[in-house]
C-alpha cells in the first residue's frame, strides 16, 4: 500500500538492491520515540511514492531532533535481506539493523561512548558481511589521547556483532570539519580502503586503512597509515558540507556562493586532488538539512528546506551524465575561475562599433600620461627640496664642543668597528681622526689581566657528551600488538538495550511473511581466518 512520503527531519536514506528505490528513516516529532522505515519507489523522481516497512518505538533511544545516519552492507551480496545499519548521534548515539522485510533489531549502544557527527562516521571497509567504519567519538581515549577510532560492524552477528577500538596507529587531526571514506570492493586481506579527512584550517590529509576480519581480541580492527596530504586546489569548503560513499570515489555536496548545490569529488587511490565536478544543466538549492547516499552510480538526496519547514523531495544525480534529475532545479553558479582576472580588452565584439573600441584605448592612454606627468613634477619637487635643505651649512660647533665631540667619538669607535665587522662591512676612520690604537685578533673568553694580579687562564668550554639511550621501542606491529580488552582505550562491544525488542511491521502495511527477528549465524575464529592478517 503506498502512501505518502514522509517529510523527516534529521533522517537518513540507504540504497535497495533494486537501484530504483531507497530506505527512508525518520523519527516524526509528533511521535517521538517511534523510529519508522519506508522503501521510496524513485523510478519517477518528480511523484516517488512510499511503502511502509515497519516502526519500533523505544522512548529512551529515539529521537526526532538527533542526525542520523543510514550505512548498507554493500559487500553482503550474498544475503537478500541483508540490512542496513541505522546509527543515531549526539547524546543518545543508539544503532540498529533495519531488514527490507520491516524487522527492526533493538536499539544498541557502546558503553560510555557516543558519535558526534555523520559527516565524521566514514565507510573505509566493505567485505561480506562486514563494514569498517573511522569515526569521532565524544570521548577521548587516555590510552590515544584522540577521539578518532575505528567500528567493525556485522551483517549477522548477535547485538549487532560490532566492536570498538580505539587504536588505530595514526591519528586525524584534532579538529576536523568532515571526512569521506572510499573501500577496495574485493574480499581480499587485509581488507583496504582510504579514510579522507578535511580540517577545518582548510587543508585535509588521505590515509590508507587496513581492516582486519580478525575475530581474535589480540587483532587491531583498523590502521591508518600512509598520509599524504590533499591538493584542494583552491576550494573552500563550508561547515555545511555533506560527504557521499560511492566505493572508490568519494563526494562532497556544500552549498555554493549563490545557494546551490556545489559538488566536489576525490580519488584517494589515484590522485590527491580535491576537483569541482562539472555539471550539465540545472542542481536543486542547496540545504544543510539535506542527506544523501550513493545508489549504484546515482547520488541521491532527499530533504529540502521550504517556508513551511522540511520537504520530502528527492533529487538524483547520475556521475556518468554528470546532470541532476528531479524537482525544483535552479540554475547553477559559473564555475570559478582558476587564473586570474582578465584585464580590459580593446578587441572589438563582432557588431560592436569600433569606434567605441577606439575611445577606451584613448582614455587609457590618456590616464597613464596624466599619472606619468604627476609623478615627474613630484620627483621635481622632492629633489628640489632635498638640494635646498643640503646647501644649508650647519653652524660651526665652538672649541670647547668640538673637544668634546671628538672624546665622544673616540671612546666607541671600537665598539663601533665591531658593529660594521658584523655587517659585513669595515669602517676606515675619516682624516680628520686620529686613528685607533691597532689591535690583534679578538681573543674569544680571554680575561683582562689587572695589576698585581697574574693573568688569567683563557676560558675553553668544553659541551658535554651526550650518550644515546636505547629506549626500547621496536616496530609497531600491525593488528596485533598486546590486548586491551576489557580496558579502557581498548576494545567495546556494543550492547543490547533491554526497553524495546524487535517490532513487526504495522498497519498500512501488512506483508505477507514476518520474521519476528534477524537469523543470526554464530561464527567461530576458524571459520575467519582467510581474513587473518
């Protein structure tokens, strides 16, 4: 039964496997606490219409003011219920799987941490029936001293069958403005992908992840490695900007100068360029309220602001034809130039009287004359002036001043002599001086000798010698350094919340078969180990 598309805000869209249609999420501030998922058909992108899935409501997990976050499992092809992960941020940071058949698991959470940003929880890894996500927490690990660390999230396992760790052997800046993750789509091993993280000083740095599917507490989930910094190429990004997973290839959506949607890409891969797609035609209005995913080469986006609050509309993007599809389009901003600005021109356009052409090149000359003629008569001036002020002779200094004088001078004439040595130059004492006494070369710590008093020994420093300590340290072993678990900075497994259990779809939609819970398969460590690193 189809009904209308709800207008969420704060709510997340997944891709089906149908490519022709998206996962909707919301919790509606009329019914707080209730989190509802709806397919949206998309095939005709101006009227989509929306089924109902199923709802679960947990009064102490779900919120219609928290952002949220959809993330598929898009290495599970094997699993045609495969879900998608639902994962809420701020202070009530709860997750969940949302199956196509309308199941909802119960709402989990990992103990004494949260996430603070989708635009800071990035897809680096994406094999079977694994995810491997680099996020910022709302805490920092004593243990890393560094709020980034690592998520491995399971397609099957039990609660979620997710895991935390907080070691991930390089870490991002501390003041990031949005990150984009791209992933290796094969099942090879270590799992690899690339964590792209953009700062808020303007620059960003690419980091090489290896995952691992490693289910033995001894083995790291994630290392960073490899950094290499991003050539922006000018582009600034806003605070607005919203980051897009579309495997090798990462999107950037911000909002343009004039209120548009600009769109910038990356292939960590191949390039370290941050490059400005070019678009044909229209793009739809740019709103920070507005989430988006990637649907095979399709970007969609759903939500727009509107007079009357959020609107359900959906707009797509396809990255071959490089156009966008959907509602409300407006024209898009000229690109920026990336040399800079022409001067004034003296060609004259096709049909353009020459004549004009001809007056522009006499004003120019023109004005350069004037200004020519105007610096001339004020070099006149000031050299004039400067003659003026030297033929003036300065009044004779009596006797007694010019003793003086001449003590004065030669008092610091060594000292002054040292000065010019220091300068590169050396003073030659004018005739009208008598010339210092001469002197040897300076002696560097040489004590004067005084009367009565036999001379001192010249001071010779001597640096001490510095011994190298070794300290220990070997090689950072990759995945498998000492435990941590059960430790704080270690790992986390996530938990099940005992309010809520799972809720089958209710009316208007009826489906015809109901799984009352997700199968969950238990996997032992043998069973993983062509993942072992």
């Amino acid at each position: 039964m189809s009904v209308s598309v709800p207008a969420f805000k704060n709510a997340c869209i997944a891709p089906s496997r149908t490519g022709s249609s998206v996962f909707l999420v919301g919790v509606s501030a009329a019914q707080e606490g209730r989190l509802e998922a709806y397919s949206v058909n998309l095939a005709n992108i101006n009227t989509p219409t929306a089924s109902f899935l199923g709802n679960q409501t947990d009064d102490t997990a779900w919120s219609s003011t928290a952002v949220k976050a959809c993330i598929p499992y898009p290495g599970n092809t094997a699993n045609a219920n495969s879900p998608f992960l639902v994962q809420q941020f701020g202070t009530k940071s709860f997750l969940t799987h949302v199956y196509s058949n309308g199941t909802i698991e119960p709402s989990s959470w990992f103990n004494n941490t949260g996430y603070v940003s989708p635009k800071l929880f990035s897809l680096t890894g994406a094999v079977g029936v694994f995810d491997w996500i680099v996020a910022v927490s709302n805490r920092t690990s004593f243990t890393t001293n560094s709020p980034w660390n690592a998520l491995r999230l399971n397609s099957t396992g039990p609660s979620l069958g997710a895991n935390l760790d907080y070691i991930l052997t390089t870490y991002p800046t501390g003041n990031p403005l949005v990150s984009v993750g791209t992933y290796v789509a094969a099942s090879n091993t270590p799992v690899q992908g690339y964590h792209v993280v953009f700062d808020t000083a303007g620059g960003g740095v690419i980091y090489q992840t290896l995952n691992s599917a490693s289910l033995a507490d001894t083995d790291r989930i994630m290392t960073l490695s490899n950094p290499v910094d991003i050539d922006m190429g000018g582009i600034k990004l806003t605070t607005n900007v919203i980051p897009v997973t579309m495997v090798g290839v990462g999107y950037l959506l911000d909002q343009a100068s004039d209120g548009s949607t600009a769109l910038y890409s990356i292939t960590p891969s191949t390039s370290n360029k941050l490059t400005r797609v070019a678009l044909t035609g229209n793009v739809p209005p740019f709103s920070p309220s507005m989430v988006a995913t990637a649907m095979n080469a399709n970007i969609v986006l759903y939500g727009s602001s509107s007079s009357s609050g959020i609107s359900a509309v959906f707009n797509i993007f396809d990255t071959v034809s490089k156009g966008w599809n959907g509602p409300g389009l407006v024209a898009p901003p000229p690109p920026p130039s990336s040399s800079a600005a022409p001067g004034p021109s003296t060609t004259a356009k096709p049909g353009q009287n020459n004549s004009d052409s001809k007056s522009s090149t006499g004003a120019i000359i023109g004005g350069i004359a004037g200004a020519a003629v105007f610096i001339a008569l004020v070099a006149f001036l000031l050299i004039r002036h400067r003659r003026k002020k030297n033929q003036t002779p300065p009044p004779a200094p009596s006797k007694e001043e010019g003793i003086t004088q001449q003590q004065n001078y030669v008092q610091p004439q060594q000292e002054q002599q040292l000065q010019q040595q220091y300068n590169g130059q050396f003073y030659v004492p004018g005739k009208d001086f008598p010339s210092p006494q001469q002197q040897t070369s300076p002696q560097l710590f040489q004590a004067q000798s005084q009367p009565g008093h036999s001379p001192n020994q010249g001071y010779n420093y001597t640096p001490p010698t510095l011994t190298a300590v070794h300290q220990g340290q070997g090689q950072p072993q990759i995945f498998r350094p000492q435990s941590e678990l059960h430790s704080q900075g270690g790992y986390s497994q996530a938990s099940y919340s005992p309010s809520a259990g799972a809720v089958s779809p209710q009316t208007p939609y009826t489906p015809t078969t109901v799984v009352a819970s997700p199968q969950y398969h238990h996997q032992n460590q043998a069973q993983y180990q062509g993942y072992a690193p």
